[in-house]
C-alpha cells in the first residue's frame, strides 16, 4: 500500500509539473536561411523535441497548400506558393527552422517571403498578425500534441495501476483462502487431539483393568503351585 501511494504522489506531481498549454511571445528578428539575412518570425516552443516539432510543422503546414520539401543538409523546411489570404492575395514562400535548445525545447523561426520583401512588423503591419496566427496556431497544434501524450502516458499509468490492483485483490483473496484452509485445519487437529486424549483416557483406563487381570491371573497361578506342591 506504501509503494502504491508513493507512486500515485509521484503521478500527480508528474501531472502537475507537466507543459500545459505553450503561450511563448512571437519575436521578430533578422536571422539568416539558405538565401540569406531576413526578417523572421521566431517563438519558443519549450517541452518539445527537434524530431517531434518537425513532424508536427511537416503536417501542419499541409493546410497552407503549398508544395513543402525538406533541406536536411540546412535543416530547413521549405514551402512555396502557400495560400495565406490573410497575408496575401499572392502566393506566399515560407521557409521555416526548427532548431534543438537542449532542456529548453526547441525553437521555431519562420520566413515568410512576400516576392519583393519578408513579412515583418515595420513595413506590413496589417499583415503581420496574419503571420503571427500561424505561430500561435502552430503552437496550439504542438500543445495539443504534448497533452495528448501526457493523457496516453497518464492511461498507461492507470491502466499499470488497476492491474496491480487487480493483482493486490486477487493476492488478498488467495491468503483469505489460505486462512480459512488453516482454520478448518487447526479445527480439524483439535477435533484431533480431542479424540487423541479420550483414547489415552481410555487406554489409561484399559491399562488399569489389564493390570488388575494381571494381578488375579498371578494370584490363581499362585494357587494351582500351591496344589501342585503338595501332591509332590
């Protein structure tokens, strides 16, 4: 029972302890890509890994509709001609970097290349939300993920927890068993001894009446030697 509560204490803190929802702020800064120096849109995404967050990013940006490959030599996903309407009644260019920042998570930083400059907030400020909502619901997309792997994690540890129970229940059941086996046992012993002190009782008893038969059985011996001695 200790271990158990030990491990459901551990469980709740784990719960508790763990990311819920990313709300990181999107920075704007000029950061290089594979064709040069631009402005770019940038957010922590902490909790997260470099292979989990490029999975998410690879099905996410599906939705934009654009034709996405991957550059591994410049670790760069590289989508042209996305549909962003609210950005653009052109076709967007978007190249995106996921880089590894150890315990802290990764890091996201996406371009998003307008023809003849990159979206930022000084020279597109009615665009730029638009830019931003791609962050945040990318975000929302990883939070999403991150919770659904702590509920399976969470399920799992249930599931661990109510076959352990199961295995606690059937265990009290075998030694609730194994008792009432010793008690009929234990019943049937001094049922046992009972009947074993009646017959030493008994014998006792026999040995007397066998002593005294003895006794007379000597006497009448005694007796016929007498008649015997004197005819000799």
């Amino acid at each position: 029972m200790k271990t158990l509560m030990v491990t459901l204490f551990m469980l709740i803190a784990f719960v508790s302890a763990s990311w819920g929802q990313i709300d990181s702020p999107i920075k704007e800064e000029t950061k290089s890509n594979s064709k040069g120096s631009f402005n770019c849109l940038t957010m922590e995404l902490p909790g997260t890994t470099g292979k989990a967050t490029n999975k998410a990013w690879s099905k996410f940006i599906k939705k934009l509709k654009g034709k996405t490959k991957f550059d591994r030599k410049m670790n760069e996903h590289i989508t042209d001609d996305a549909s962003l309407k609210d950005m653009s009644d052109n076709t967007v260019d978007i190249i995106t970097k996921i880089e590894e920042r150890g315990a802290e998570g990764t890091a996201i930083s996406v371009w998003f290349n307008l023809g003849v400059s990159y979206l930022s907030s000084n020279d597109h400020p009615e665009r730029y939300p638009a830019g931003e909502k791609i962050l945040k619901d990318f975000a929302n997309v990883v939070s999403a993920d991150m919770i659904e792997a702590e509920l399976k994690e969470a399920e799992k540890k249930l599931k661990e927890l109510e076959d352990l129970l199961k295995k606690q229940e059937k265990e009290e059941a075998q030694r609730t068993k194994d008792i009432e086996d010793y008690r009929a046992t234990i019943k049937k012993m001094e049922e046992n001894i009972v009947t074993a002190e009646g017959d030493i009782k008994k014998s006792e008893e026999d040995q007397t009446n066998t002593t005294l038969t003895i006794d007379e059985q000597k006497k009448i011996i005694d007796e016929i030697q007498k008649r015997l001695d004197s005819v000799k």
